[in-house]
C-alpha cells in the first residue's frame, strides 16, 4: 500500500468569509470580507491537485486565528469537516452555506486538501426526534431521510459547489455503530451509502466515496472478533490486551480486563459491541463491493495496538483501497505522561501507521478545548488551547516537512526486531524516524551526508553515527535506506 504522495502548487484564494455554521463564532475573529450569497456557487481558484503531506490534523475553526500560523506548517496535508443537511437546511428549500464556504476558502489558502463528511442529523428532512445532542452546537445523531430523493439533491449539491474547490472525498456519516451518530440499523446505513455513492459519482466523475469511520474502540472489538473467529484465540487475547491497554474500565463492562477466551467472548457479546461488529461488516461488505471508494480509520489508543489493526486493515480491505486515518489521537483519561513522553508517542504513533500503508493520517485534537465535557484533555493536543505549540507540535511539523512530496519506504526487513520506523525518500535523500524495537540501543553507522537529532530539533552532522534508544530520532542522508541500514548493529 506504500505509495509515493505528492503536493501540486496551491494558488492562494479568495478573502475570508463568515465562520462556518456550527462553530461558535469569536468576537476577535477577522471581519468578512464578502459574504456569499447563501445560492451563489463558489468562484474558487487554484488548485490542490492531491496530497503530498501524509501527516495533517483536525481542529476547531472558531479558533482559526490562534492556529494559522501553525497549520502553514502542515501544507500538503489533508483535513475533513463534518457537515450536516440539518443544518445546512434548517428549513425545507431555506440553504446556507456560507459557513462552508469559509472553510473551504480557508482551507485551500492554506493549501490543505478538504474532505468532507455528509451527515443527516434528525430534522424535517428525516422525521422523529432527537435522541443524543453533543457539545455546543447540538449537534444530534443521524437518521434515514424520509425522502431519499431530496438527499440525492442535497448531496449533488454539495459535490457540486464543493468540486470547484478541489473537495473529492465525501464520506457518508460518522461512527454509525455508535447510537450517538446512527439512529438506523446497519441495513439503512449501507441503502443510504449507496444512494449517496450513484449521486457523488455521477455529479463528478473523479470524486471518492469514503465509508464512515467505524471508531476507535469497534476497530479494536473487530481485530479481535477476526482473530476468534479464525480460531487464534490466544492471538486475539493478545491483540486484545495491547489495542485497549489504556480504555480498560473506560467505559464500565464495555471495555473490560480480558486474560482469556471466556472473557474476550464475553466482552464481544455485550449489545454494544455487537452493534459495532455488525457496522464493521457492513463497512467492510461495502468495501468489497466497491460500493465505497477509501476506507477510513479511526484510532486513539497506544501505538502498540497499530500492529493488531494493520494486520486487520490488510485482511480485510480490497486490494488496492487507499487506507486513510481521517482521526488519530492519544486517549489517555487522567494521562500522567510528562510532555516529551507523549510527543515521542504520538511520532511512534503516525509513523507507524504511515509505514503500513496508511496514505492520509490526521492527528485530532489540534488544540483540545479546555471547556470541553470532560473537564480534562482526554484527547491530547499539538498545541495548547491559545494556539502556542507544544513539543509534540514541532515534532509533528517536523514529520510533515520531512515527507512533503517524498515517497514512503517502511523500513527493510533486516532490521525488523531492531528497529522500528518509517523512511521517507525524496530525489538521493533518505530520511529515517527510527527508535529501538528492543530495550537495547541500536547503532547505525554514519553514512555519507549523515545529519542526526531528536525529531523537531536542528540536525547535527553523524560522523560517528547515530545511537538509537527508545526515543525517536531523525536521520537524514544522501544514500538509499537499504545502505544506510545495511550494517546496522
């Protein structure tokens, strides 16, 4: 799935809009300079012609001014925005769209490439009443329109104001196996799916239709259930334990301490994570099917449980399906990691699942809100609430410029028990994330051209080589990754 990335010019667009309808709009945040009729198709400009930076992110656009200067670093990357019919047409034949609007103008400014996630929300269009709201905006689960007709229009719609501005992926829905965002049941969920695919494919041609996410937590019930089910039970107790290390108990009976076959079956029965293995087989038939275009993953947990779901993620998905992480994050409730600790993570984190093939991975939050439900960052951030960057953010940054247009190379197999990392290889030059895959530094002898350092910090010349603990390191030099691992030691 390895596959070279790379980032055509972005010409700069259009003056800022109203922020977008949804978010909560901040007294400081730069006046409109045109606001767009709420029928008028965009006049976009330039182009993004595809990604050249695998590693982006995914905030929170009220506070869009605190975080610009840090997301310039990110171009080339990739975004998503979840959007709503509901509230994009709160009254039948009544659409706004200059929310979105901004956002795309915005997006392509900063020469990042916008996804977008219909959903439909619970409103006239759909019938019934709410059952789950979530954060400020109120945001409801999503139920079956009554009228699949009038969603094809509103879908058509969508791609065809949002192609211009270089959108091409359109997911449809968020984490339907959880009740939260999906008020039908899985046979309504791939009937919706395929009503929306005909519409986006015959509306533009080059569009991709991507499923909706399943979440973090069901992927991790699904390695597991695969694993049982071809009768490596001692395998799936161990995928089990690695994936869910730190949600145990999160979540009462939902996520509990497995050691063994009856307990992983037992936890697998629950009607919650029946739900959610259902969703994924639906997912997955879509995919088959080619019903879906890209698959999209979800994953907040340790980085150790990156190995049990690439290894589902290539089981299960058709050959030649783009993989893409449209959220990746750190949940840690109560997390006591000190910051170096949780940026040396979140690096082994992305690069481990861009070296299995993952071809877009977006780390949320950017910045977490401290007024968030929770009262604590569960989720942890690149930057701090007011934008200032952490140390996990220069590393992040630093991953980005290291991959801009370059091809991603996981690392050979005779290093395999060794090393772990990524390379990422542009024109002569190789650059290496490499950490010990043992409790043992490793050495890689200098090479010519070699610079070394910590990820996000300035390179220094290796002409001793480079000493490899557990703590990621960047080394960078004029030769081909295979030479300059070949005498590892």
């Amino acid at each position: 799935m390895t596959r070279p990335l790379r980032l055509r010019a972005v010409a700069a667009l259009a003056a800022t809009l109203l922020l977008t309808a949804g978010c909560t709009a901040h007294d400081d945040d730069p006046p409109p300079a045109a606001t767009p009729s709420p029928t008028a198709a965009p006049q976009a400009t330039g182009t993004v012609d595809g990604v050249g930076n695998p590693f982006g992110a995914h905030w929170d656009w009220s506070r869009y001014q605190q975080f610009e200067p840090y997301l310039r670093r990110l171009a080339g990357s990739a975004t998503y925005e979840e959007i709503s019919w509901c509230e994009i047409e709160r009254t039948a034949g009544q659409v706004d769209w200059a929310g979105l609007d901004e956002i795309a103008s915005r997006s392509r400014e900063l020469g990042i490439t916008l996804h977008l996630k219909i959903r439909t929300g619970v409103c006239w269009a759909t019938g019934g009443t709410a059952r789950h709201t979530r954060g400020a905006a109120n945001k409801t689960e999503s139920a079956m329109p009554t009228d699949l007709g009038a969603y094809q229009r509103f879908v058509r719609s969508v791609v065809q104001r949002y192609g211009p501005y270089g959108v091409r992926e359109y997911a449809i829905e968020n984490e339907v196996n959880a009740p939260s965002y999906w008020a039908g049941s899985p046979e309504d969920y791939a009937r919706l799916v395929r009503a929306a695919a005909e519409t986006i494919r015959a509306t533009d041609p080059k569009a991709l239709v991507v499923d909706s996410g399943i979440s973090s937590v069901a992927y991790g019930m699904g390695v597991a259930d695969r694993l049982v089910r071809a009768g490596r039970v001692p395998e799936a107790v161990s995928a089990y334990q690695a994936y869910f290390q730190r949600r145990v108990g999160t979540r009462g009976q939902q996520i509990p301490t497995v050691t063994g076959e009856a307990q992983l079956r037992r936890a697998l029965g629950t009607e919650t994570n029946s739900r959610s293995l259902r969703f994924l087989a639906v997912t997955e038939s879509l995919l088959a099917d080619r019903t879906v275009d890209v698959r999209q993953v979800h994953f907040y947990e340790h980085f150790s449980g990156v190995a049990p779901l690439l290894d589902h993620l290539r089981a299960t998905t058709p050959a030649g399906t783009p993989i893409q992480a449209w959220e990746v994050g750190q949940f840690w409730r109560d997390g006591d990691g000190d910051p170096a600790s949780r940026a040396a993570e979140m690096v082994k984190t992305v690069t481990l699942l861009a070296a299995g093939g993952i071809g877009e991975i977006s780390w949320l939050p950017l910045a977490y809100n401290p007024n968030n439900a929770a009262g604590s960052e569960v989720r942890y951030g690149l930057l701090d609430p007011d934008g200032t960057e952490r140390e996990a953010g220069r590393m992040l940054a630093a991953l980005a410029d290291a991959a801009r247009d370059a091809t991603v190379t996981p690392l050979p197999a005779s290093v395999a028990g060794r090393l772990s990392g990524v390379a990422f290889v542009r024109g002569g030059q190789s650059t290496l994330v490499l950490w010990s895959a043992a409790k043992t530094p490793v050495t890689v002898p200098a090479a010519p051209g070699g610079r070394t350092g910590a990820v996000g910090s300035p390179l220094r010349a290796a002409g001793g080589g480079t000493t490899v603990t557990d703590v990621p390191v960047l080394l960078r030099a004029d030769q081909p990754v295979e030479r300059i691992l070949a005498t590892v030691r």
